[in-house]
C-alpha cells in the first residue's frame, strides 16, 4: 500500500493533534494555541465519550454536552475567535479548578485514611 505526501502529511498532523490532547488532558485548565483538524476533534470526542467511566453521570454528561456546544456555537459566530480570549477563558477554567480543589483534596484524604486502614488490618 503506497501512502501520498498529502496523506503522510495527514496521517502526522492527527496524531500531533491526538499528542497534544492526551497532554492537555494531563494539565485541563492550561489551554494551550492548537489548531485541530475537523477528523481529529471528531476522534479526541469519540475518545472522551468512550473512556467516560461511572463516575460520570448523565446529568454532568447533559452539562458537558451543554457547555460544548455553547461554546462550539459561540466559535461559529462570524467576527469571534475564541484565541483572543484565551486569556480570559484560561482564568475561567483557573477558578472553576480552584472551586472544586478543595473537594477533590477531600476525597483524596478520605482515600487515603481508607487505605491506611485497610494496611493497618491487613498486618494485624
């Protein structure tokens, strides 16, 4: 099977785009200059829906899905560009992180007591 320039180039470009988004998934408030392909957002969303484990319920799925296409709509607007406001959307997502640190500090610490519970049973 012979693969053209073009598709070569393709072929990189998803997987550069696929790259960025495993690593943007690692650090989800830093909002990073990327540019995305059409086939490559459509994947990275699949992947989403599909990796969604049950700690995910349907009423936050209505809430991402919600926000995505708020956002999705807001970005089709003729004269927006949302990298302008990058900036602005970056502090957004700053606060959001903030406001739910400290629960996820909690049930961190919770865990962790269970777990050093658990060791404590398991050398008696």
């Amino acid at each position: 099977m012979k693969i053209t320039k073009a598709q070569l180039k393709k072929i990189i470009l998803q997987e550069l785009t696929s790259a960025q988004a495993q690593a943007q998934a690692e650090k989800p408030a830093d909002l990073t200059s990327q540019a995305t392909s059409t086939a490559a957002r459509k994947k990275n969303a699949l992947e989403r829906i599909s990796d969604a484990d049950q700690e995910f319920t349907s009423l936050e799925k209505g809430v991402v899905d919600q926000m995505e296409a708020y956002f999705s709509n807001l970005a089709a607007v003729p004269g927006v560009d949302l990298n302008q406001h990058r900036a602005y959307l970056q502090r957004v997502l700053k606060q959001i992180e903030k406001m739910i640190a400290k629960q996820l500090r909690d049930i961190e610490s919770k865990t962790q007591a269970t777990d050093n519970t658990d060791q404590e049973a398991q050398d008696v």
